[in-house]
C-alpha cells in the first residue's frame, strides 16, 4: 500500500499542480459559507422559490440529464408573459425531437418520421400541495438542511438537500440560483448517498431575449407532420375495480387514466390504465393491464438511475409498477395494490 | 506526427511531463493537440480534473460532467473488487486510493488505447476504452456474482429496454408535472430524457 502511495504521489504530483492551475482558471469550486449565512427558508417556501423561477422567468440554456450509464441533453428556451408560458425543447442525443409547450398543451416533433404528438398534460406545473388538500404535509416527509453555495453554470447557487424520514423516498440535493431561486442542478440519491440521478443546467442565460411569437409560430407550424392526438381517458381506480389494502406512507392517489392503445409501443388490443401517486416530490406510476403469457414474462424489478420498475402478475393482471423511489416502495405499492 | 513512446509508463511520463509544463516546442505542441482535438482528449483532461480533486480534497470536488465517469468508475470498481469483507463507505480512505490507482491504470490504457496508431482499427476497443467505458461484458464472469448476491442497497441490475418497456416510461415520466421538483425541472428532464422514437 505505501509503495503504491509513493508512485501514485510521484506519477500525479504533476497532474496535481496542473489541476490546481485549471480549476483555478475555472473559477475554481466555491466555498461554502458559514451556515449562519443560511437563508432561513422553511421547505414549503424554497420549494415554492423554486417551482415559481422556472414558471415565470425567461431564459434558454442547455440542460444534462445523468442516469445510469446514459447522459441525455437537450436545448431549451423558456418564455413567460404574464400567465401564458411557452417553451420549446430541443433534444440534443437520441433520435431528434423538439418539444413544444403551451401551458399544459403539449406537441412532440419527431422529424425523422415526420410524426407529430399532440398532447394535454392536466395539472401541469401545479404545486404539489394543491394537488394534496389535506394530506401528509411534505415537511413531514422530508428534512431540508442548507449546505453551502456552489457555482453552476457560471450562476452562484445555494445548495439545499431534502432528506426524506423514512426509507420510501430518495433524498435530493438541488442547487437554486441565488437571486430568482431557478433550480440549476439535481441530483437524486439513495440511502447509501449514492448519486442515481442527477440534472442539470450546462449553461443557463437567465432573463434571455426569447420571442414568443416565434415559439407560437414554430409549435403551429406542423405542415409535413402526421399529427396523432394522444387523448388519455380520465377515470378512476374504483371505477376499474382497483383499490389500496392499505396506503403507501406519505403517498397519494393523484390521478387515473386509460391509455388508449395508440399511445403506446405496440399495438394491444385494450387499453392500459395508468394510476399515478405522488408523495409531493416522488411520482409513483402502477399501470395494470390484462394478463397475456405471450407478452408478460416473469416478474421482475429494474432500475435506470434514479427510476425503478417493478413487474408483477396478480391474478388475470400484470402490474408494472414505475417511480423515483426505492424498489421495496414498489414492491409496497405492489402488495397493497387489490382488485376489487 | 513523430514517433510516439510504445509503452504504458512511457506515455504516462510524457502526460505527466506535459502536466508538469516541463514539455518544450514541438513536443508540447503535439502534446496538447492529442489532448485536446478529440472527445477522448476533454475526457482525459476532465479525468484529470477528478483526480486533482480527489488527491486534494478526498472527494470530486468539481461536479461537472466528471460526476458521471467517476461513478461509473467507481461502480467497476466495486464489481471488480468486491471481497466480502469490504466496508461498503465510499470515503474509506483504501478504497479511495484504489479508486485514483483503478482511474490511474484507466488512463494509462486509454492513452494507449487513443495514441497508438491502429489501434482502434486492429482491435474495435478504442472507443470503449477511451471513453473510460469499463470494457467487461455484462454479466460476465466479474458481475455475475454480484448480480446474484442482490444485497440490500446494492446496485440494482440494469434495466433492459424493450419497446414496452419504454412506452410505459415515457408515458410514466409524463407526469412527473404531479410533483414540485418534477414541475418544471421534470418535464425537461422527461423532454431531455433519451427516449425512442415512436
């Protein structure tokens, strides 16, 4: 072990030297200020500093997301005029896609096939509260603690991590620009402080010059394109004969709906009902099909960064289960899940 | 372009000469365009970063782009090196030094891999290689013990994609507007996601 120190010193010591120089020329990673110069902010109110900066500034930048062994980026521009909001993503690795929204109207390009997916998506950008009258306030699910300030994207940054009280949720660090509280970076991580996930702005210009006429013109203008509408039947658990045993702690049933068979990869011949469930910050989606031996295996749970699945047949049904949280909360949302 | 060193500790001496700014024209010339014409070249640079980092500060200290090579890394490591009794903390002092000698001899073999002529042609591993890709097949003999002592908390195995798959997740991630990080922060994550065409 020391003789391996002493090449490893000898063979770096260089690099190190040249590191220094480089992160220094970069600006170098901030340090972090004595906590006493924490904003005192209760969850509730960072989240909503949060949530309301990206609704309402404008900006474009270059957002990274990290998971697994894949890192996805994509080009956005964000504008915001009074209530309207608009916003146009462009995909910058896997097939070429551009996604364009209008408050909670959605329309996704795909040029190579020449496809357009036009889309509502109801309860878009609400705040979880609103959607949990009543319920398990998030505060008593997760912890907030202020750790420091960093820089992202040339932006300073206060850093705050959630961490969750009980072991059903991940914990979160988010990075949140200083002055408008924009959420530059986020990471997702397990019990064990592994990093499952993380996003983030590569460059952000806040307060951008971006022309919503322009952004208008371009999602109206799908000459070329096949447009399907993607309509997702509103119903309910109950209605289709589902139902909890009992609830998943600090979970919600948020919304129910019944994907029509275009919606999806493969034709089948019905259709998919999706009940979602959210803790506030977690989203758990069960989808419940008709049992078909051809197509549905064994059972079986997976992860891609921070998102598990979990696959499983009760009775004539196969359930895959889909969320941001630890396996063993699926597996919950799996034995409690009954058919009525 | 002059003959370059053939060997391991060759190359890692004249990077390190490069990075001690002990190189004179026209070496460093040539030096700095390997480094910096390619991908593989920003990568060995971020890789350097990291290390800086690490030896300093005994963490990543920069979290750019970095952050995931060194998990990956460090997740190879971990199925590479995995006796029973191994403390599981990550900022176990050993298991860091292990860490910088496994980025170390990664480095060293994607310099090889990227600088010597032909290499990639002759043997099709270059690009793995310098993308500090680990170049184990999966489920090969080094994982396949891990995967089937799934420990709690343990890496979970990784998701095989098929096209049903994929549907219920993009159609999963849709909603990820249900929640308050998930909000806007989400829906560009759903939007950045890599996903497959329809």
């Amino acid at each position: 072990m020391r003789q391996m120190l002493r090449q490893m010193l000898r063979l770096f010591g260089g690099i190190l030297l040249s590191a220094t120089v480089l992160t220094q020329a970069h600006g170098g990673p901030s340090v972090a200020p004595p906590p006493s110069l924490a904003p005192e902010r209760t969850l509730h109110e960072w989240l909503v500093r949060m949530h309301e900066a990206a609704r309402r500034r404008t900006y474009t930048g270059t957002f990274v997301v990290s998971a697994g062994n894949s890192i996805s980026s994509a080009r956005i521009w964000h504008v915001c005029d009074g209530d309207l909001q608009m916003e146009r993503v462009e995909a910058l690795t896997g097939p070429p896609r551009s996604t364009f929204r209008r408050n909670d109207q959605l329309l996704t390009l795909y040029p190579d096939s020449r496809l357009a997916v036009a889309e509502r998506r109801e309860s878009f950008g609400q705040f979880p509260n609103l959607l949990h009258p009543g319920g398990t306030a998030l505060g008593q699910l997760y912890g907030i603690r202020f750790a420091g300030s960093e820089r992202v994207a040339g932006l300073e940054a206060d850093v705050v991590q959630l961490r969750p009280n009980d072991a059903l949720r991940f914990a979160y660090q988010i990075w949140t620009e200083k002055k408008t509280g924009m959420v530059l970076k986020l990471q997702t991580i397990d019990a064990r402080g592994r990093v499952l996930e993380q996003a983030a702005f590569s460059e952000l210009q806040l307060d951008a010059p971006v022309s919503m006429t322009k952004l208008a013109q371009m999602m109206g203008n799908t000459e070329g394109y096949q447009v399907e509408r993607t309509d997702l039947v509103k119903t309910s658990a109950a209605d289709q004969g589902w139902g909890m045993k009992s609830a998943v702690p600090g979970f919600q049933a948020v919304s129910c709906y019944l994907r029509p068979t275009a919606v999806l990869a493969d034709a089948r011949p019905e259709s998919t009902l999706q009940w979602i469930f959210s803790d506030g910050l977690a989203t758990v989606s069960l989808f419940i099909e008709a049992f078909e031996p051809r197509r549905h295996g064994q059972p079986m749970a997976q992860a891609l960064g921070a998102t598990h699945t979990l696959t499983r047949r009760i009775g004539d049904w196969w359930l895959t289960a889909v969320g941001e949280v630890p396996p063993h909360t699926l597996a919950a949302f799996a034995q409690a899940l009954q058919r009525k | 372009m002059q003959t370059l060193p053939q060997t391991d500790e060759a190359l890692a001496e004249l990077v390190s000469a490069l990075a001690d700014g002990q190189l004179q024209d026209p070496e460093l010339t040539q030096a700095l365009d390997w480094l910096s014409q390619s991908e593989q070249g920003r990568q060995q640079w971020q890789a350097y970063h990291v290390l800086g980092d690490v030896l300093r500060g005994g963490r990543a200290l920069a979290p750019r782009a970095e952050d995931a090579f060194l998990q990956r890394l460090r997740d190879q490591i971990q199925r590479e090196s995995l006796p029973a009794h191994r403390p599981a903390a990550a900022n176990d002092r050993r298991f860091l030094w292990r860490m910088v000698a496994g980025l170390a001899g990664l480095v060293f073999v994607s310099l090889a891999a990227w600088q010597v002529p032909g290499w990639q042609e002759k043997f099709g591993a270059g690009p793995l290689l310098a993308q500090g890709v680990p170049a184990v097949p999966q489920g090969g003999p080094a994982s396949a013990p891990f995967a089937a002592a799934q420990a709690p908390g343990a890496e979970p195995p990784s998701m095989i994609r098929d096209a049903q798959l994929d549907a219920l997740l993009a159609a999963h991630k849709q909603f990820g507007g249900a929640s308050a990080l998930q909000g806007p922060a989400g829906f560009l994550r759903s939007a950045t996601f890599e996903g497959k065409a329809p």
